[in-house]
C-alpha cells in the first residue's frame, strides 16, 4: 500500500497490490484532473503522458489556449457554469445568488489509517497500518470555503473510500444544492451498467443496460434508500462476466436520499457519481460550520462481478460491521409475524416457543402488535408500552419465561412512527413530518416522526430503553413501514427546509448510536417494509437485514441472489415460511424452503406448531445442519454459480477460506419432461485439493470440479428403466452438496 507524490508535476498515484488510482493538479487553474483508475500499474516519476488534450469547438477557460475546456478534462470534483457543462458534483449558491464556484488546490496531507466521519456510518480500520488516506485541501477565495477532497485505499483491498467536506471560513452563510460523494471520469463508454431495482416484495432485482450518450441513473426521493433502487450500481465491460473481465462499483453508506448517476458525453468520456440526492436538497452553511458527506466505496476488480462482490462482502463483514456481533455466529431465530400476525397472547407465544426450543431454535423473536391497542395496523405507534390484555406480565414477564426455556428473546420497534390515537401523537401534533397548511398523507395509517429534530429522538429513546432496560432482550428488529411524504420540520427556518431528509437519516443514526452505545450486547436487525432500507449505511449499526417481506424461496432466489451482489451473506435476513406462501401463494417442499435460507442468517416464520411430525423432525435436522455450517455460510467466501434472472436453474455456493470445505446450493424452478442432463461447474475450490461429496462414493480433484462440474444425472442402473415409473423431482426442486477435502 503507499500514496505516492510527485511533488514537480503535482501528481498523486494511490496504490497496492491490486489497483492504481492516479490524478494530478491542473497547472494554471489548480483544478483537479483524472488521470487513470483501475489494474495497478507501476509507479514512474511523471504520468503526463496520460493527459489527453486537443483543440475542440468550445468555451475555454484561458485566453489563447483553446485546450482548457473543462468539459473535455476528465475531473475529480467538477463544478459547472466555468466551461464544463456536464452534472456536476458540487453547487453552491453564494450571498449574491451566484452559483459559480472555482475550488483550487492548496495542500495535501497523507494520513495513517482512515479518519472516522463526525455523525455518518463509513468503513473502518482497526490498526492505522491498514490504510493510508490522502486529503486534498481546495479554497475557493471568492466563496472563502474550504473544500476537502478525501481518498483512503487499503493495504489489502482492491477498494478506493471516498467522500467530501465543504467549511464555510468566511462571514456569511451559504447554501449547499448538490454535494456528491464522489465522480469519477473515465475515458470511454463501453460499458454496462448494472444495478439492483424492484419494488416491495421483489427488492434487488438484478437490472442490466448498455450504457448511452446522456443521463443514466438511479435514485431515491422517498427519505430512504429504498424498495426502487438500492444505493449501489456498477459499470462493467461489455465482455465482462460473472467471473472474468473489468467491473467498477459504486456503494454509497448511506440510508436516505441518494443519486447514482452515469452520464456519457458527445466524445464518449463517462462521468459516474453518487452522493445526496441533490432533488429536494439544501443546506445552509453558516460561517465555521461543516457539512460532511457520506462515503462512496469504489471497487475495481478484474474477476468480474463476482470478484467485485467478494471485495464488498469482506470489506462490509468486517469492516463496516462492528459491535459484539460482527464475528459471532447469530442465532436460529423464530418471528411470530407470519405465524399470528396480531393475534396472540402469552399462551400463544410460550407454546410456539416451547415447540422451537424443541427442535433446535435459538432466538424467539415476538413481532409486531405487543404495545398499545395494536390489534391490527390502524393503531397505536409510539404508544411503546405493553397490550396486558395480551401479556398480563408484560415484555418483561414473557421475556424471562423465554429465558427460563433456554431461549434468547427479541422484540420488534418501528420507532420511526406514529398513529394518531396514542398518547405521543395527542401530546405532540407538531412532532410529526407534515407541511403546514397542506395535506398530510398517510402510509399503512402511520405517520413519521420528526427525527430532524433532537427532542423526537431523545424522547423515543426513553421509551424504549424502559422497556429493555426492564426485560432481557438480546435482540431488536427495527422495522420502518413508510416513505416520507410532506418534507417539512416545525423545528427548522425556512431557508433550512432543503435539510430534512438528510437531517431526519442522521437522527435515525443517533437513535442507533445511543442504543448500541448502551446495549452492545444486543443483535440489531434492519427492516424498511423488507428491503427499502437494505443498505451499507444501517450494516454499520444493525450487521443483519431483513431482506424482504417476501418469503417464497422462489422469489427469494432473485431477492438474495441481488442482494449479494453487495452485501454479505451474514447481512441478509433468510426465513423458512409457510405454504402457501402469504405472498404468492405458491407450495415449496420444506426441503428447498431451507436449502434458500441457510444461505443467509436462517430463521423461520410460521406456526411451527402446526407442522407434522414428520416436518418437524426434517425442521430439526435443518437447525442441527445450519448450526454446523454457520461458520462457513458467515465467513466463507460466495460464489454465484448459475444466475435466475437468466435460467430455471439457480446455483451459488460458499468455500472455507482454506479451501479445505464448501456447500453448493443447485435448484430447479419448474420441472420438464425427459430433460438433458446438467453439470454445475464450481468455483474457488483448490485445484490440487481431493474433495469428497456428501453421499456420493467418488472424490474429484477441485480442477475436475471446477473445469467439468458436479454431474446432476441420477443413477439408474439398479432400478426400474422406465421413465414413468420414476419418481420424479417435480417442480421447485433443490440439492445440497457438501464437499470436503478428503
């Protein structure tokens, strides 16, 4: 690892083992410009021959030299309205009403490790000897602002950290429009660009386009990361596949409103940035305030997708989760959502749990309708104590019968929230998100609290904490059920309105931080409706998410197979339900309902009383068998293996760091009729390693696994030749392949 300067020609080259990033300082405006970003290459004394310039029909900055247009030099930190006519990454609006801004290099300042953000979740070291981080200081003398440009690489990553901070030196305010994370200019456009869509219920869709001339984004305006878009997209090369060829992504640890946006010029340049949502964004900057944005990690990789995931999961795992579960193994939960929804009682509950503790459950996680009046979901948000109606001995009677069982208990929040029949509502109207003299609209018959306000949060932390403090609760799932709607604060001046999506994500973070700092021992879980708040930003306070509200282990193929495009398997929050499935209705086999989600967290969601014996004794093998490869699905390396957004079959797989064991996962969406035959090839395995195959007599080296594949055909040898007198799979089918080194 090492950040090298080139002091003659002000060029600063980031590198390690597996990537270069290069820029340097215009020489007369003091600009940045870009100069390469991908595979390490070697340091040299100079890269001036990598400065692209020519005479072009266009504006210039200097007189008489016609090759200073901005818009054709490839930039760090643009601005617009100076001869570049792209998007920018910054804009500001001065005393006067000028949006015209000319940041200009002063210094720099190489620093050991990586500097925390003030109030924002980012990606850490645990020694200084990790990373080194190189901070660039503008000023822009006209604004007097100070503008610092941050870039952190690690020692043993192919990852570039970025973000950006504006310091109002002078004695007027001004107002920030747009402050983006990061850009980047890269030098063509043959690429596709790659990112995660959906709605509720089908979230991480895996999307995919060829990028063209003009804008190409996503976004979220909604107050959250979102159902639609998840913060994240990547560029790869047109050959580029799951395994081999370039791939540039771009994750953004940030849980509000955010923009991920490629924009190809008329001369083929690429312009990729991501940051806040600059739509319904403005932030007043008083003289010797700072605003801080969030980080954008960049990952170049050279073994395509895959290989860029695998840098985020490892990266995101166990460096940007933290707290005492970053690296325990988590629990087999039960969550009583799909089993009662709200109707239950204590008897209910005790008897669900008691059956779970049978067959190996760990954690029994009671969800939503336990508080108020919550009978259904017209009612009762904010209103955080018991129902005695339905627990006569409260959270904290029922959490110690759980505890006398040998069980962990969890317990379900949606602070964020409020209805209008409770006590917190009646005492503060004006404590909910609402535009004075406008409608104020209403999602599942919630409204949000204001938590741009400090008051809000400092008040919803009082009532929970009296409840956990109370009872023994080892683990919390923070649900949030809505969008924002009517962005307006009470508590905020007028010219401060432009604040309150970004305000309100920074007190959700606070509630965050003032929970964990006083129950560290506590397992948070995020959840937003499913995935609408599935990203980088919450793994820093909650290292597991629910991933989507739906359960079908169909559907959940694409849900999980798109989601790990980013996140590792120990984020994303898997569940074995009930069939029909609440959501589409479909009948799974319990069997393939399980092989889905050991590849994940593990859990179950339904009424684990009234299965059969015989399912309960096939639920009591699946806890035994996750228990024994937890360690490998949390820490091991994925691979995806056979995509279901492109096939009826679907394949992926996790291998032990020493290579030494791995589980493949292979299942069949429908069932046809006198099929060919099927071979999985495998990945990551050691090609000189002897592995064998849970329940097949023959071993194989890892390169015959890897260049031929795990043949699928069943013997038939010994039993009856006809073809319908087999038994046959049938539709929604799976296998499990454990293999280990012999």
């Amino acid at each position: 690892m090492s950040i090298h300067i080139n002091q003659d020609s002000r060029e600063f080259h980031l590198f390690n083992e597996h990537v270069s990033y290069i820029f340097r300082v215009l020489e007369k405006s003091n600009q940045l410009e870009h100069l390469y970003f991908g595979k390490r290459i070697k340091h040299r004394e100079s890269f001036k021959h990598l400065v692209e310039r020519e005479v072009r029909p266009s504006c210039n900055m200097f007189e008489g030299d016609h090759t200073s247009s901005l818009e054709h030099i490839k930039q760090e930190y643009p601005s617009f309205g100076t001869t570049d006519y792209r998007f920018p990454a910054h804009m500001i609006t001065n005393k006067i009403g000028s949006q015209i801004t000319n940041y200009q290099y002063h210094s720099f300042e190489i620093i050991p490790g990586k500097p925390k953000l003030p109030n924002l979740p980012a990606t850490y070291v645990e020694n200084d000897d990790e990373a080194e981080t190189l901070e660039i200081t503008l000023i822009d003398d006209v604004l007097k602002s100070k503008l610092i440009l941050s870039y952190t690489i690690y020692k043993d990553r192919n990852v570039i950290c970025r973000n950006a901070k504006f310091i109002n030196e002078g004695e007027e305010p001004f107002y920030i429009n747009n402050a983006m994370s990061t850009s980047i200019d890269l030098p063509d456009d043959q690429y596709e660009m790659l990112h995660l869509a959906g709605a509720w219920a089908r979230e991480a869709h895996v999307e995919s386009q060829k990028i063209s001339k003009g804008i190409q984004s996503i976004y979220s305006a909604r107050g959250a990361s979102s159902h639609a878009h998840n913060p994240f997209l990547a560029l790869k090369r047109l050959n580029a596949t799951e395994h081999d060829g370039e791939v540039y992504g771009f994750s953004l640890v940030y849980s509000g409103n955010f923009l991920g946006q490629v924009e190809v010029d008329t001369y083929g340049a690429t312009r990729v940035m991501m940051g806040i949502n600059p739509f319904q964004f403005k932030w007043r900057l008083k003289p010797a305030e700072i605003f801080q944005t969030p980080e954008c990690v960049i990952v170049y990789s050279d073994q395509g997708l895959n290989g860029m995931s695998q840098t985020y999961h490892n990266l995101y795992r166990t460096r940007l989760a933290r707290g005492d579960w970053r690296d325990r193994e988590r629990p087999i939960l039960i969550n009583n959502w799909e089993a009662t929804y709200f109707g239950f009682n204590e008897e209910k509950i005790l008897t669900i749990a008691k059956t779970a503790r049978e067959l190996g459950i760990e954690l029994f996680v009671l969800d939503d309708g336990w508080f108020g009046q919550r009978n259904d979901d017209t009612s009762s948000l904010g209103d955080w104590f018991e129902n005695k109606e339905k627990l006569p001995n409260g959270i904290k009677g029922l959490s110690e019968k759980i505890d006398e069982l040998g069980m962990q208990f969890g317990l379900w929040f949606e602070p964020e929230m409020v209805c209008k029949d409770t006590k917190l509502f009646k005492e503060h109207p004006d404590w909910i998100i609402a535009t004075p003299d406008r409608r104020t609209s209403h999602g599942r018959n919630q409204f949000v609290l204001d938590f741009s306000r400090e008051e809000v949060v400092d008040h919803i932390f009082s009532l929970m904490d009296k409840i956990i403090s109370e009872s023994k609760i080892s683990y919390i799932k923070w649900d949030m059920n809505r969008y924002i709607t009517e962005a307006y604060s009470q508590s905020l001046d007028v010219d401060q309105q432009g604040e309150v999506y970004h305000r309100y994500i920074l007190g959700v973070y606070n509630l965050y931080e003032k929970l964990i700092e006083k129950y560290p021992e506590i397992l948070f879980e995020s959840c937003a409706g499913g995935g609408a708040r599935f990203d980088p930003g919450l793994l820093f306070y909650a290292p597991q998410a629910w991933a989507s509200d739906d359960t079908d282990a169909v559907e959940r193929l694409k849900i999980q197979y798109g989601t790990s495009m980013v996140y590792p398997l120990s984020s994303i929050g898997s569940h074995v339900s009930a069939v029909p499935n609440h959501q589409v209705g479909r009948i799974t086999p319990l069997e393939t309902r399980a092989n889905v989600a050991y590849f994940g967290t593990f859990g179950y969601e339904l009424d684990i009383t009234k299965l059969s014996e015989e399912e309960k004794a096939a639920v009591k093998e699946q806890t035994s068998f996750f228990k024994e490869k937890r360690q490998l699905i949390q820490n091991g390396r994925f691979y995806r293996l056979l995509n279901p957004f492109e096939s009826n079959e679907v394949s992926w797989m996790v291998v032990s760091e020493d290579q030494r064991e791995a589980l493949v996962g292979y299942y069949k969406v429908l069932a046809r009729p006198n099929d060919k035959y099927y071979r999985i090839k495998l990945r990551g395995l050691d090609p000189d390693k002897l592995y064998s195959i849970e329940g097949k007599e023959t071993t194989h080296y890892g390169d015959e696994l890897m260049n031929i594949g795990i043949v699928l055909a069943e013997d038939y040898t010994d039993r009856a030749s006809e073809y319908w007198q087999r038994e046959k799979e049938g539709d929604f089918s799976s296998k499990l392949f454990i293999l280990k080194e012999v």
